[in-house]
C-alpha cells in the first residue's frame, strides 16, 4: 500500500483529509492496513488519531458505508505497547513472502542457486505458516518441498517459465488471515 504525502491547500498548510480510491468491488471483502503518524503525547493522553470512513461513489452523491477511529494511547508498559496485532502481523508477513520469493527468483535468474534456494525456502516457511495454500502450491512448481514448516526445499532441475511466471506475478496477492 503507498504512503501518500499530507495533502496542502493552496495557501500551503497541510489538511487534516485524504482520498485513497480502493478501485471497483465486486461482492469480495477487502482489509486495509493503515499507517497514522501522530505527535507524541504524555503517559496516560489518549487521542484520536485518525476517522477511517468508507465512501461509496454513487449517481445520488457520496454514500457513506463504515467508519472505525483510530485511538492512540501513550503507556510505558512495553509489553503492551509492542504487542503486534495479529492480523497486522499476517499482512506483514504476506509482505515478507512476496518480496523472499521475488529476492529467491531473482537470485535464482542470476545463476546463485545458494541464495534462490535460501530465500525459496523462507518463501515456502512463511507460506505454510500462513496458510497461504495457493502460493505454496505455486512454490511447489519451482522448488521440491522437503519441510514446509522449516523451509527445507530443493531447487527443481528444470522449471516450467509458465510456473516461474505464475509465482513471479501472483506471489504479491494477499489472503485473508485463518480465524
């Protein structure tokens, strides 16, 4: 997701909104990771960061569909405040996936099978701990699975480009998290 710089309005101060266009739906279900820098604050301030709304553009004019806030809370407790939640800690980890498959691909193109096969196998790991079916399945066509949960893998000998291809352009595609 990209990280948009503060909007300005023409006499140059920064405003407080932002658009992001999400694209078409269709009857899927999407999540977003949202990122709100805020000023730092006293043990115990609580603020609001940030209004999160969803906003449908329809022939009668902006149709609003949801809301969340945003709380920050300032604590010294620090196992509370870096405890990470565990849907934020999945998408993070789809982010690790796909860039150890692009390193592991490119690597592997290079001719340094050490790190394809280094990086191909924490691919596999991070597939298999996710749950992520559909990119393990695809990890399977370019290297032999030994163990999954370890990241123990082989490269194949002979790898089909359409398989190399297919992993190359589907390994940034996020899923959902297990429940």
């Amino acid at each position: 997701m990209r990280r948009p710089r503060p909007l300005s309005t023409s006499s140059g101060t920064a405003r407080q909104t932002a658009d992001y266009p999400t694209g078409a739906w269709g009857a899927e279900s999407r999540d977003y990771h949202v990122c709100v820098d805020v000023e730092p604050g006293a043990i115990g301030q609580e603020m609001l960061a940030a209004r999160v709304s969803l906003i449908a553009n329809t022939a009668a004019g902006p149709q609003p569909l949801g809301q969340g806030l945003v709380r920050a809370i300032w604590t010294d407790d620090e196992p509370l405040s870096t405890q990470i939640d565990r849907q934020v800690a999945h998408y993070n980890g789809q982010a690790e996936l796909a860039q150890a498959i692009q390193d592991g691909l490119e690597a592997h193109k290079a001719g340094d099978d050490d790190t394809a096969t280094a990086r191909l196998g924490r691919a596999v790991a991070l597939a298999h701990e996710s749950g992520n079916e559909d990119t393990a399945h695809l990890l399977a066509h370019v290297v032999d699975v030994i163990e999954p949960a370890t990241g123990t893998v082989r490269l194949k000998a002979k790898v089909v480009d359409a398989d190399e291809m297919a992993l190359d352009t589907r390994s940034t595609k996020t899923v959902r998290v297990r429940k």
